[in-house]
C-alpha cells in the first residue's frame, strides 16, 4: 500500500530544508517563485540541498535534472519533487 505525501506536506518539508541549508532565508519569505539563486547558492550549498532533498522525501533525483535552472528554482524543484514522490 503506497501512501501518498500530501501537497502541503511536501511544500512545509522543502522550505524547512531550504531555510536549514542557508540561515539567512526565512521561511516565510520562501514561497512560488522564489530563485534559489537570490540567496547565494553554490554548487556546494546545492549539492547538498539535493542531498538533504533526496533523503528527507526518500527519492533519488536523475543526474539529468541536474541544472542549475532547475534545482535553483524553487517551483521547478518542487515540481519535480512531486513527480519523483508519484512514480
């Protein structure tokens, strides 16, 4: 039986991650169209957002959505966060 994560649940998680990998992001400023990059994201910080990503939703996101344009944007990260969940 697969239970699936609820919209909500998946967006309070993400911003939660978000905020822990940088400080100086507050939670409530994160939200639809919000750019990743705006807060000074490296390749470091994004790497290990991903990581933090793949084990907080227990998913394993493919090497070819590994672009800056995609992980840095907060609506296509999430998105694609939703359809690696409902696989």
């Amino acid at each position: 039986m697969t239970v699936r994560m609820e919209n909500k649940v998946i967006e309070k998680k993400l911003k939660q991650i978000i905020a822990a990998s940088k400080p100086e992001i507050k939670i409530e400023n994160i939200e639809k169209g919000t750019q990743l990059h705006d807060y000074n994201f490296d390749s470091i910080d994004l790497m290990q957002l991903i990581v933090e990503v793949e084990s907080e939703f227990e998913i394993e996101i493919d090497a070819e959505y590994f672009v800056a344009e995609i992980l840095l944007d907060y609506d296509q990260l999430y998105n694609l966060i939703v359809h690696s969940l409902n696989q």
